[in-house]
C-alpha cells in the first residue's frame, strides 16, 4: 500500500496547473488572457463547452467499450485455441 496523501492537495495542485496551461494557450491563440468585459457571451461560451465536454465524454465512453469487446475476442480467440 502507498503512502497517504491528501487528496484535495493534489487536486489543488493539479488544478492550478491546468489553469496556468490553459492561459498559456489562450494567450498564444487570443493574445492576452481571459479576461471580465471582453464583449463575449460567457453563459453562451459556458454552455458551449459543457457541449463539448458531453461529447467528449461520450466519444470517451464509446471507444472503452469498443476495446472491451475487442478484449473479449482476443480472449475468446485465445481461449479456443
């Protein structure tokens, strides 16, 4: 068994670099960071990507299942053999 660690630290780590990546990106592909008063429907750009997330997600969960029933032949090909 490994050593415990507290969860919501390394979450707060994790998240605080996902959040320095995702600037970096913005800033290369806008310019400048996201930013308040930007002329941008944010409840628009919000539900834009919990769209995609959605999709995402789902693609996700469509190519797992995908290898799982491509596990499942390897192992009844083998089994047969």
């Amino acid at each position: 068994m490994g050593e415990q660690v507290p969860v919501a630290l390394l979450l707060k780590a994790a998240i605080s670099d996902w959040i320095d990546q995702r600037t970096a990106v913005g800033v290369i592909k806008y310019g400048g960071p996201l930013t308040t008063f930007n002329g941008r429907d944010a409840g628009q750009d919000a539900m834009e990507e919990i769209i995609d997330f959605c999709q995402y997600q789902h693609q996700r969960l469509l190519e797992a299942q995908a290898d799982v029933r491509a596990l499942g032949e390897v192992l009844q090909t083998h089994e047969t053999h």
